[in-house]
C-alpha cells in the first residue's frame, strides 16, 4: 500500500473521529488523544518511509553507522547521567511540596523529555545516510527524504506531548500537579541541549580551527579528527536537545494555560480547563498538513519559498482553528483575536531573524565583505548588527501582550491565548529545524564518502537553507519561551497575591538585578565550557597530524574514537552545574526570602534573557551564513577572507546553539519552578 493511500486513511479516520466527538457530544478531552493518535500514525508512516529503503552506498553507509554508534553512546551516557540526578531532585520536590503526585509528574516529565530527545536523534541518524543516498538520483529526492525526517520529530514531539498532558490530567484531575510535569520536562532540556550544545560545537570549532585556518583543508575532511565529533554533534545537539526543549515549550504552555483557565471556570464553566490543548491540537493538524504540502515542492521553486508557502498555510488553518474554539467552546471571539496575535508575533520575530541572519540579506553580504579586511572587522561588523536584531521581536511581543490585555479588558487568558498562539507552528518548526541538522549531516556523510560533485554540492544547497531555517526555528523558540515566561510570573503573582512590587524596597531592586545578571553567568559557564573542550579538541587533532603525517596526505586514517570521546566527557561534566543552578534558585530565594523577592528575580531573568537569547541566535547565525557566501566564490576559498570568517563562525557557534538555547530553557525552567512552589510561599521579607 502506497504512502499516499496510507495518509489519506489517516485523514479519513480522523474526520469520523471529530464527527462523531462533535455529534454524540462526547467529551472534550477525546479531541487530543484523537490528534495525537493520529499525528503518531503520520509519523509512523514516516518512519516507514526512512527505515526500509535500502542504502545503495556502502562507503556512505560505513560513516553513517559511525555516527549513529558515537551518538548513542553519547545519549545513553547523557540520560544515564540525567537518571542518577533525578531521584535526588524528585526526592526535594516532594519534601518542599509535600505532594507525591508532584514528584511523580516531575519524573515522568523528565523521562518524555528525554525519551523526545532520543527519538529524535534516532530519527535523524537514520534521515541522514538517506537523505545523503537518494541525492545521487535527484536534488528533489534528497529534499523529499530530509522533510520526511523532519516531519518524524514535529509530529513525534507534539502528539507524545498531547497524550502524555491528556493521560496526566485525566488521571489526576488537577492541572497545578502538572507544574511538576513541566519542571522535569524543562529541566530534562537544559541537560540535554546543554550537554548537546557542548558536544556539538566545541567538535565544531575545533575541526574548524585546525582544518580550515591552521592546514587549510575543507570541511568535512575526512583527514580532520574531529570530522565524526562535529557529524555526531549535530544529532546531539540540534536533533536531541532540540527535540527535548521543543517538547518542554509545548507542556509548559499548556500547564500553565490550564492553571490559569482554573480561576475562569465561574466565567465559563469547566471545559475551559480543555481550552489551551484544544488549541494546541488545532495547531497540530495544521502542522500535519503543511508537512505534507511542504513534500510537494518542485525544482523550478527555490526551497525557502515552499517552507514560506508552508508556514502561510500553517498560520491560516491554526488561526481559523482557533478563531472556531473561541466561538463555540467559550463564546469569546478575544480569544481567538489572541491567538492570530501570537502567530503574527513569531512571524515578525522569524522575519527579522531571516532579515539579520538569512544569506542572501545585506547584513550577512556585509559582514562577507568585512572578512576580506580580517577577523577583527568580521567580528564587529557582525556584533554591531546582532545588537540591534532583538529589539523588533521584543516589540511585536510587547505589542500582541498588551493588545490581548486590552482587548479582553485585563483578562490574563488573553495573554495566556497569545502565548498559546506562538505554538501553533511549532510541528512545522520542528521539522523544518530538524531539516537542518539532516541536511548538513547529508553533505558530511556525502563528502566522506566521496561521492560525487554534482551530490556534494545539491548537499550543499540544501545546507545553506537548512541553516537559515535553524536560525529562523530558534527565533521562533526565543519568542514562544518569552511569552511563556511572562505568563509565568503573571501567574506567579496572581497565585501569591503579590498584585504590586514595591520598589521602594531594597530587596526588589536588588533580586531584579541578580535576576538580570543570571543569564549572563549561565551563558559565562556553558561559553567557557564549550572553549575549554574546543580546546582540548585542537590539541588532538594538532596532535594527531604531528604524529602521524601519514594522515594529512590521505594514507592513514585518524582517531575519529577520540575526539568523540573528549566532547563526550566533558559535554556531561559540564551540564550539570548550570541545570542544579537553575532548578535550585528559585527554591532558596523563594522559601528564604518570600515571593515578591522571587517575582522580582523572574522579572530580571526573563527580561534578560529574551534580549540576551536573541542577540546570540542572530548573531552567530550571521557569522554562520556569512562564511558559507564567501566559500560559495571559489576564487576566496583558503585565501585570508575565508580564514577571518571561520573565525566568526567559529566565534559565533557557542552563541547561537550552546548560549543562546540554554537561556531559552533557563527562562522557562526558573518559572516554572517557581509556578511550581508559589503556593506554598508567604510575602515575608527576610
């Protein structure tokens, strides 16, 4: 049976389905079970597709199975650290919270998390050799592939995450347990992108810094070192860890929707607890079709047009979608009005990221041209056009948050609607940020492999815009995680009561600040962490050249083992203490000095890092794209040019996937911890 009959049965059986919910009236939380059902079908479907077509090359096929080994081993050493740490941090929630059904949401949100992340990183390990293959029958066919694997993780993470939710809540009925569940979940997330962040970029780096600048040799040579690190670190990093923080962007929004719809139900009655994740289903779907619309690119189109086409028509069905369930679930068409702002909202930002960072736009052109006077005027060229990147996404969320407020006469759901809006594309995200990562590995896979030019350079293309769609999903996340984490301390403070911070006080003034400074220490670790491995990683590879000649003219082959090895270690060593630092802090200054002093933490952290995040992701995006144009002239590969834009990249990879990442899941893990021990706090000053 064909793909296509396949998913139209699943579109068939899923029509009846909503039929019959809308005709017997059945109850509401059938719809997400449904969806989710439905977009795991669409998944396996998928998965089908990718895991039973025969590879035709074997020299393809022997990298390719080197990668998926090291990535496992990394990944199971990574959850296996993450376990050890878990029944200690379950065992304090439950002493601090007093409530078991916490410590056991907290668990199971730990283990979907991870479990996210290494469904993706299977995934996308087995997308790659693929996507790599089937290029040497057509450039369309490569696409094809890259998208079926991408489309496994958006539809992976949104429909486990809606039948996790649903189960959850109809087992215990009350969606302030399920804080619990999105404290794990968040926390899961800053280990695994952390971890992966690391791995992937000091590998990253250090193939680049050795390879390129010090001998001169293309990336991906299978004569660097640190050539599988780097390939491996990819599926760690921006697969994994991705996965796992998209996954907990999605609870997040939907736990602290449901918390708020709790205090409406004397306005509209008890199906508006359903109300957030209905919504959330309605962008599933939409997801779900526009993966499926995004297949049916053409040659003659460029490939960013089709994901444009696809991001238009996800926006319009999630926006109708919603405008229906303000209607005739909750009789309020504002809510509905909320929900097109939030969408609006993560065009903007992904816009403007596409403006700041997209290869064909004037400041990447620009800081190209700046490489050509050095590595000094690349890096300030590049910096002084991050600076201002963030500040047209901070506007359009300032203006959808207060319009919503406005427009709803102070109504906080309104804002949670907004937030819920900027989910609604959040299947297409995944995917299309998924898309990157497999492309990029593709060409690695390719050039190893040797295969030909004419594969090489479609693999090459493909990576240029899977790069751009990176940026654009990361800008995506930046802006859903500051919404989050504004509805977060909004809820906090409603739930403690605290309806007006006292600045007067030294110790408001004094908690914005350490709240503002916070950010900046955790991007300090994870930054110095990811230069310390880098280092180590050119060390090895330097050293490996030295010794042994043989490998600089092809003749020997390097110790691809440990390079993996050095990211592998110290990637898990480092996660930790920024991970313990953000779940532990919110904890002390709550219970030591009182909630308006948490409230006033949360409003410095989160202001910093949606300002901080934003300019790390746009600018090494920039620096990123600006050396892939200068090495699209062959005339400036390996001249002087070139070498000052590596160094950019390779200054601006730790800012846009290890910093900028980590600040994202900061913002909301710090909330949600404090969501989570708001009730339990008093107004005392210490």
């Amino acid at each position: 049976m064909s793909n296509r009959i396949l998913i139209a049965i699943g579109f068939v059986i899923l029509a009846v389905l909503a039929v019959a919910v809308i005709h017997f009236q059945l109850e509401l939380w059938a719809i997400p079970l449904i969806t989710a059902a439905f977009a795991i079908y669409l998944a396996g479907i998928f998965i089908y597709k990718i895991v039973n077509r025969k590879v035709n090359s074997a020299t393809m096929m022997e990298v390719a199975s080197d990668i998926r080994q090291s990535a496992n081993t990394y990944l199971r050493r990574q959850i296996t650290t993450v376990l050890l740490i878990m029944p200690i941090l379950a065992i304090i929630l439950g002493l601090f919270t007093r409530d078991w059904r916490i410590a056991l949401c907290f668990v199971i949100g730990v283990l979907t998390s991870l479990s996210a992340a290494f469904i993706g990183m299977s995934i996308s390990v087995r997308t790659n050799i693929q996507t790599a293959d089937v290029a040497e029958g057509s450039f369309a066919s490569a696409f094809r592939m890259a998208v079926w694997g991408g489309g496994v993780m958006g539809l992976v993470v949104t429909g486990f995450n809606l039948l996790i939710l649903t189960t959850l809540y109809l087992i215990f009925k009350d969606p302030n347990i399920l804080v619990g569940f999105g404290v794990g979940g968040s926390l899961a997330a800053l280990f695994a992108q952390i971890g992966g962040g690391i791995f992937t970029k000091s590998a990253d780096v250090g193939a680049d810094l050795v390879g390129k600048v010090e001998e001169r040799i293309p990336e991906d040579d299978p004569r660097n070192a640190a050539v599988i690190a780097d390939l491996v670190g990819d599926n760690v990093g921006d697969c994994a860890g991705r996965g796992a923080d998209l996954f907990q962007t999605l609870s997040d929004d939907i736990v602290t929707g449901s918390v708020v719809a709790t205090t409406l139900i004397p306005i509209y009655g008890p199906k508006v607890i359903f109300v957030p994740i209905l919504l959330q289903s309605v962008g599933v779907i939409s997801s779900a079709i526009s993966i499926l619309f995004t297949r049916q690119w053409t040659e003659d189109m460029p490939v960013t047009k089709i994901f444009n086409y696809s991001m238009a028509l996800n926006s319009i069905l999630s926006v109708v979608g919603a405008f229906l369930i303000s209607k005739f679930i909750l009789n309020d068409i504002n809510i509905g009005i909320a929900a097109f702002l939030g969408v609006a909202t993560t065009l903007i930002a992904a816009f403007t990221t596409r403006y700041y960072a997209g290869t064909n736009q004037s400041p990447v052109k620009h800081i190209a041209r700046a490489s050509q006077g050095g590595a000094a005027l690349t890096l300030l060229t590049g910096l002084g056009y991050g600076l201002r990147s963030p500040m047209f996404g901070l506007l359009a969320i300032i203006f959808s948050i207060i319009t919503a407020f406005k427009i709803s006469n102070g109504m906080l759901f309104a804002i949670v609607a907004v937030n819920i809006g900027t989910d609604l594309l959040i299947g297409l995200i995944m995917a299309s940020d998924s898309f990157g990562p497999i492309v990029d590995n593709a060409a690695g896979i390719a050039k190893i492999g040797k295969a030909s030019q004419r594969v090489s350079e479609a693999l090459s293309r493909l990576d240029a815009v899977g790069n751009t769609l990176k940026a654009t999903t990361k800008s995506y996340a930046m802006t859903s995680g500051t919404v989050t984490a504004f509805v977060l301390f909004v809820t906090f403070f409603t739930i403690t009561k605290n309806t007006v911070l006292d600045l007067i006080t030294p110790y408001a003034i004094g908690f914005i600040f350490v709240g503002i400074s916070l950010p900046y220490l955790l991007s300090s670790i994870v930054i110095a962490s990811t230069a310390k491995t880098a280092e180590e990683m050119v060390d090895a590879v330097r050293d490996q050249f030295k010794k042994n000649p043989l490998i600089l003219k092809g003749k020997a082959k390097p110790d691809y083992a440990y390079c993996v090895d050095i990211a592998t270690k110290n990637a898990l060593k480092e996660m930790v203490l920024p991970g313990v630092i953000s779940f532990a802090l919110p904890l002390l200054v709550g219970f030591i000095f009182g909630a308006a002093s948490l409230g006033a933490l949360l409003i410095g952290a989160v202001s910093s890092s949606a300002l901080l995040g934003a300019f790390f992701n746009n600018t090494g995006t920039a620096f990123d794209n600006a050396k892939k144009t200068i090495e699209e002239d062959p005339s400036l590969q390996g001249s002087d040019a070139h070498a000052a834009a590596v160094v950019g990249d390779t200054f601006g990879d730790p800012l846009k996937d290890v910093a900028g990442p980590s600040l994202l899941i900061f913002m909301k893990l710090i909330g949600m911890t404090s969501l989570l021990i708001a009730p339990l706090l008093t107004n005392k000053v210490f």
